[in-house]
C-alpha cells in the first residue's frame, strides 16, 4: 500500500492521512499529515511538486486550507493518496519525513463557533434521570430536534494541554446558599466533533444534502465538564462556566472521505423528522471511542447508533439562517451505549458517583488531582480495515 | 471645548471620541472617531504626527488596537482630546475630517466569543412570569450569580443590516408535535455590550477590580430573538436557533473613559454576594436607551438599575479559569425598568403579545415584515452633560 514503513496497529494507515499543525524544534509551525508514526512535512513537499497553494501548508493553522472547499480538499486527498502510494515519489517526500516523536502538535485549526450537540438517545437519557429524576428523562424536545448550545471557542485546547480543576459556585443538596470553591465533580464527554470549512451566506439555511461540502472531517472531542457548577447555573439558559473552562480536541483532522468506507445508514427515527432533517442520503459512521484513565480502559463508547446524524445537526443549526464559519466546530454531544461500559462520561459511568468504577484496585468516582483521561477511536469499514483518529489527553492539574 | 464645529445634540461631543471601523467609497476600510456628524480618519493624523502604532488605525478591525490594553488607550484618549481641542492641530486633522453621511459603516471589531447575560431583575422576573407561570418568576441561582450563556460569535452583525425572519420548529400550545415555518413572534432585546480589548490566562480567573485593564468600552447591542423558537428548543440547554440568527451592534465602540462621568453607584445585591464578586469600586453607568419602532418612541429602558455590574459580569465569566480573548463581547441581557414604558423587548412590552402597543394608530405585538427596529443610548453625568452612545438599527425581512 505505501512505500513508507508503517508499524502493525497504527492508527495512521496510508488511506487515512488526516492533517494537522506540527512544532519541530524552534520551526515556524505549519501542516503536516499523519502516516504511521511520522508525519509528512505538506509545505517543502508541494513546493517541490509546484502544488497549487503549496504556501497554505505553510501556516500556523489549517483554516485557509479548510475555506478552499470540497473540490480542493478532494484533489489534495488524492495528491497525498499518490504520495504515499508511488515509489516514484520516495525521493521526494522521504527527506521531509519527520518522526511524530519529534514534534509538538498543536490546536490544528482557528475555532471560530463552537456548539456542542447532544445526540446520544441513551446519553440524554441517563443525564435526564440523573439531573430531573422525577420526570420523564427524554424532554419533548428531545427527538423532534438535535438540541445544542453554544459552547466557549476561546477555551478549546490543544491535546495534553493540563487542565486546571476549576472552581466555581454550587450548592450542596442541604445547603441553603452556595458555597465557592474547586468542583468536587469534574468529568469528562467523549464527543466526536465536525470542522466546517465552507462558510454559508447569512440567511441561507444549509441542507442536509450539502453536509459533504461544508464539512471537512472530524477530531475526537473531550467537553470537560464541572457536574456542580452545572447544576447549579444551567436553569434557564443552559450549561456555561459548568464547560466553559476547557475543552480538548485530538491534533489530527480525518477528512470526510478517508472515513467515507465507515459510514453506516441511520437507525430508524420515529417520530418521523421534519422535511428539513430528512434525507435519504443520511449515515452516521460506525466508529468504536475507547476511554483511559491513567492508562486504563474504563469504557468503549460506540458512535455508530447515535440517534442525530452530522447533516441533520449542521442543517438545524442554519435552518435559522444562521452562517458557518471556516473554524465551526461542532460536536456530537457525549457518546454513550445501551452497556454500562460504553458510558461516555463519569457521570454516568459512576451513576453520579454512587456505583465507583474499580480501576488498578483502586475506587473511582469524579476526576481527582493527577488523572490523566486519553481518548481513542477507530472507524470499522465492513470489510474489516480500521483507520484510528488518534487520541485526544489531558491532566487534571489541582486549582 | 473643540474648533470643530458640532451640532446642538449630537452625540458625538469632544469628550466622547468613540472609535469605529468605515468605508469611504471605494478605499480600504479602517479606523475613525466620531466627532460630531463628522468622522476623523486617524491613519493619516497619526501617520502625519509620527504617532507610534499608527498603522493599527489602518487595519480593518480595532481588534489590533484593542489588543494594546489600558495604557495604551488612555494614550490615544489623551491624543484624540487634544485633537480635537488644540486649534492648533487643525491644520493636520482638517483635511481628513470626513461627513459620516459619506461613508459606510462597519462592524467595528473582529468578535472572538459572545456572551449574553441576564442581569436586569425587572427583565428577569417579567420573563420568568411569561415563560414559567406557575412558579416564582426568578431562580433560585438568579441573586448569586449572573446568569449567561453563550450566543453565536459568528452572526453578530453591524448595524443597518437586513434581518431575515428565521425559520424553525415552534410547538404551538395545542398541537402534539412541532410545526415549522417562519417564527411569528419575532422580538428584539435592548442590551448593553461591554467589548474585551487585554486577553487573561487560562486558568488565572480576573479579578473585579481588574475591569478597566480588560475592557475597552461598549456598544449598544440588539439581540433578536425569535420567542416561538426559543420556547420550543430552550430547555435544558439554553437559548440557541431563537438568538443566533443575528445579534446587532452599534458601529462606536465608547471608551470606558469616556463613561467614566456616568459611573453610578451599584444597588444594594442581598443576598450579599460570594467574596469573588464583591468589591468596593463597583460600578454601574447611568445610560438611558431609546427604543424606536419605525421612527416611534415605543420604550425608554434604564440602564443605571441593573443588578449585575458589568465588572461581576467578567469576574464570573472568567472564574473557572476561561480566558479572555481580544474581539470577546459580554452583554447585559435585556434591559428592563419597573415601568411598562421602560421595558427592553416587545414580549415584555405587550405581555406576550396580550397587550398590544398602539403605535402611530397601529396595533403592535411582535415584530412584522418591513418592521424597522432603532436603538438610541444616552448616559447622563451629575453635571447634566450628556454623551450619546450612537444608535443601532435593523430592519425585518420576510423568511
């Protein structure tokens, strides 16, 4: 399949090739993509093939990359496909290989809005029986529409950026005002998350069927979320300092088309949509998340039955004839299975910290000082190959 | 007080100096500062006197400008007093002195992120009355902290821009599942927007009494809303399609500065407030708004009484770490006085649309196509003196 070395079991095959923004040495930083464990250098590479906009792997991000739009995005994929593929091309791209050991990897792209979605059926469903126990845990909202909010752009981080425990009022069940101070009950939302490129015309809702031209690919999301400052401010106007002080993203973009081979049809949704959320086209992708804490798997969230697709969020969100931005990203909500080991927070892993998880030997509820959470995933396509998006970590750091 | 010539009640006074982003005909866009019905075109002043910076007044946004932090403004504030009130600097200032009827204006700054907060209690509690009538109209959290949320950065637009009536799901009251079309109860929100010019740290909350060192002045802002919209999406996630179709602002950034005369004493907050959020220097602006429906008078909201001041407002945003960013806009949330005539949205206005507004011999409710929406602030100085803060407008298209 490719002329460079890949090791057994990365998650960086030659049709995945997904891309993102590297720091080598004292380097300006700039693209690369990702093959086994090293990264291709775009910039000197295309200038040498005399690359249309070869000087966009030059910058520090991806976003003017991502505004060229679905044609270019296409014949760079196929340009990268070729690179890898043909030996004649060796002599070329092998000097600007660079370990991916060697290197920093930063934010990969400019976030410009960033919503947060809430997809998951079995995951509202837990948080509904957890925050409202004596209601109905679906509201009736809940499958006429995938509900979202605004999230903080600012705040998004890097991969292993430390995340400092914050603090912020909540008020203990028995306590009759608040009390200040570090959250007792930090966790963690394993969420697949979308990078728009195309931008939109304000007042012109995007269809369904124009997902593929809008959206680039995709990164594993952390939403590290404050369970106490949550509950205490979201009534009326929903989560804020609760989230809003960080939220990690992986440092590699898997385009659309390398993730096309693991796209799976929809399950039924009943009720029946409206017309601007239906579409024949509809998939989701059947991607498996795998969650460490301190290296140790404590779940597997699987994406593949998700009750909202990723067109049908990007036409609500501008059915309003709100715009996209190059830089929207916009993230699934937590991932959670019917099992309880494919619970995608620990919120629910722990039952709100009634039912502590085991791991080492040791009881875990909330996240404690020194916790390092990794999250992977991997996209299955029927005929059995598997392509990793990577990982996405971070450390609690005490406040 | 200046050799420019000013007309009787302007805004625009030699003490007020506000900055915005034009367009002259077909030249580059860039920086001014209002005097008068005239506009002062700074890159060639301050290039003419060798100003240190002077290119940033030739940059499209202010956020460049912004980014210098306090010293630097008070600098340029003590150069544009002096301009306008030196005669001998007429020379050099009079041959790029521009008719503001001559030029177009633009989104002043590049917005980072968007927060809308909710901190007028009369608007509070009115809207707790309409959307929850069976319970106590304010929140139990609502006293302890202010309540905001986080808007769409990326539909924040100037001034005079057409506002298309969104689309969307709405549920009317009897029916058992949602309809979609053109929101019908289509509003507007009187706010007061504080504009971040010196970035925080992740991590570092900002203290209250470090309000002047990061924001740089304000805008007048109206946050259309769609209440059908809303209603129907709004919990548990907050506000999201109803707001993110547009939010308007005023093109005149005003400095803090040049407020400071109307620094009012805060109302007295019991319950007393959580140490973070208290501070001896707090601070209110006495600023009356003006609501006008197609050239009428319909509303005069104050300002002065609202709960939250604008410096517990950034004190809370950031106290769970969140950093901020130079473009950051915070908003006060619908400004509300304890008078019918005083309230800042037509929901309050006409009681959910019970109550009708007669306007020109016209029945008014919610907003209709061809509407056109003027926002007026005035603040107002013990001496009497007075300062405009300029006007924000919008006119409703049909969906």
């Amino acid at each position: 399949m490719s002329w460079i070395d890949i090791p057994a079991g990365s998650p960086f095959t030659p049709d995945n090739l997904p891309l993102g923004v590297f720091r080598h040495g004292d380097e300006e930083p700039r693209v690369g993509a990702a093959i086994g464990d090293q990264i291709i250098d775009l910039a000197p590479v295309a200038s040498a093939q005399m690359l249309d906009g070869a000087q966009l792997f030059a910058e520090p991000t991806l976003n003017a990359f991502l505004a060229l739009g679905r044609p270019a995005w296409r014949a760079t994929r196929s340009w990268l496909l070729e690179l890898v593929r043909n030996a004649n091309d060796r002599d070329t791209v092998e000097p600007h290989l660079i370990p991916q050991s060697a290197v920093t990897m930063l934010l990969p792209f400019e976030v410009a809005d960033y919503v947060d979605f809430y997809a998951s059926e079995q995951h509202a469903t837990n948080l509904g029986r957890l925050f409202r126990p004596d209601s109905e845990p679906l509201l009736p909202n809940w499958k006429h529409l995938p509900v979202g909010y605004h999230g903080r752009a600012g705040t998004i981080v890097a991969s292993g950026t430390d995340i400092v425990r914050p603090s912020g009022q909540r008020k203990p069940p028995d306590a009759a005002v608040p009390v200040f101070g570090p959250s007792q009950r930090l966790d963690i939302e394993v969420e697949l998350g979308y990078v728009v490129g195309t931008p939109s015309t304000l007042g012109k809702p995007v269809s369904v069927d124009d997902f593929e031209d809008h959206v680039y690919g995709v990164v594993l999301v952390n939403d590290w979320s404050a369970r106490d400052l949550q509950a205490w401010e979201y009534v009326p106007l929903g989560p804020f300092l609760g989230k809003s002080f960080a939220t990690s993203i992986s440092p590699w973009v898997v385009s659309l088309d390398a993730l096309a081979a693991s796209a799976v049809p929809l399950p039924t949704q009943d009720p029946p949509v409206l017309p601007y959320l239906a579409g024949s086209a509809l998939v989701n992708y059947d991607i498996t998340f795998e969650v460490y804490l301190n290296g140790h798997l404590v779940s597997s969230p699987p994406y593949r039955d998700i009750y909202w697709s990723p067109a049908q969020m990007l036409a609500h969100m501008t059915v309003n004839g709100a715009t996209l931005r190059t830089g929207d990203l916009y993230a699934s909500g937590t991932i959670s299975g019917p099992e309880k080991t494919q619970r995608g927070s620990f919120i629910e892993l722990t039952w709100a910290g009634r039912e502590p998880l085991v791991v080492a030997g040791k009881e875990h509820t909330f996240l404690e000082d020194g916790d390092q959470v990794t999250i992977t995933a991997w996209a299955q396509s029927p005929d059995g190959t598997r392509l990793g998006l990577g990982e996405v970590t971070g450390r609690i750091l005490p406040a």
